[in-house]
C-alpha cells in the first residue's frame, strides 16, 4: 500500500509503564535529534576551517560519523513508538481481528528475541572496548567505548520500547500494529 498509513502513535492510555516508557523513548528521540543538530554544526565548522581559513582539520569527521551513527540507534525506540519503521501493513489489514492479534504478537516477539541479540552482543562489544582501552587508530584518538556506547544503550531502549508495545496489545491497551478492527 503506498500511501498514509492509518497506524498514530503506539498508545499508553493510563498505564504507568506505558507512560515511562514513552517518555523515555521521547527523550531518547530528543537526544538523537541533539545530536543530527551538533553534526550540522560539526560539519560548518569543518567547512569554514577547510575552505575559509584553509587549515586542516583533525576531529570533525570522526565526529560527525560517531554521532550520526549514534543518533540512529539512540533514535530507534522513538521511530517504534511512532510506528515509523518500515512495515507493510497490506497482509495485516486483509486478516480477521484475532488473526491480526495473534500475528502482532508473533511479530513483536520475535523483534523482542532479535533486539536482545543484538543488545548482548552490543554490550559485549562495548565492553570489550571499554576493558581494552581500544582508542580510534586516528591523530584524535577517542576512547572507542564512548561512542560504542550508543550500540546498547539504542537496542536497550529499543528492546525496552518492544515489550511495552507487547504488553500494549496484549492487555488491549493498544491495537495490533495500530489498526483499528475492519
């Protein structure tokens, strides 16, 4: 279906869980907007010192791809939340309720299973780097299990958003993938 989807944002209702959770998948998705902004601004300021001033520049572009790449994956609990990953919502409308619900739950399940994978396997990386003292092999040398952080922290938060959106449509706080019954 190309087109708007009829899927808002995953709804808490007045669950307190449900609350917390969507406050700090907002906070998160506020943070990795912060930090798109500082690489905008990392990035004319690289420009300005190259091209207006000439000089070299030793930090920016590390920069720059550590916290892009941080937004993205700080940022993933927020995109969940507002339903905003891709997903084809063509095969869940053409289902009967119960069939739509059972399939939500098999789904969001199995994203649970996959994000707790990549959240161990993430921590065990940034560990890794922070026990080692790994730095960048660059002349600024950071700390790599700085930005190597952002790996479990976003499939933390993200993991933490999944099973709220489980507990969600199981309880019937929300709907499966946010579609109202046909």
């Amino acid at each position: 279906m190309a087109g708007h989807s009829t899927a808002a944002v995953a709804h808490a209702g007045n669950n307190p869980f449900l609350r917390l959770v969507a406050a700090i998948s907002t906070l998160a998705g506020w943070c990795a907007a912060a930090m798109i902004v500082v690489a905008v601004a990392i990035t004319c300021q690289m420009i300005f010192v190259r091209f207006v001033l000439n000089g070299s520049t030793i930090w920016q572009t590390e920069a720059v791809i550590y916290l892009v790449i941080a937004a993205t994956l700080v940022g993933l609990p927020y995109v969940q939340r507002l339903r905003g990953h891709v997903n084809v919502d063509l095969f869940p409308l053409s289902l009967a309720p119960r069939a739509r619900f059972v399939l939500a739950c098999l789904t969001l399940t199995a994203s649970i299973v996959i994000v707790a994978v990549m959240l161990y396997y993430g921590f065990e990386y940034w560990h890794f780097a922070w026990a080692r003292g790994w730095t960048s092999d660059t002349v600024w040398g950071v700390r790599l299990w700085i930005p190597y952080l952002s790996i479990p922290v976003g499939f933390g938060l993200l993991l933490l958003q999944l099973v709220a959106d489980l507990y969600a449509v199981a309880t019937g706080v929300d709907k499966p993938f946010g579609l109202e019954d046909v």
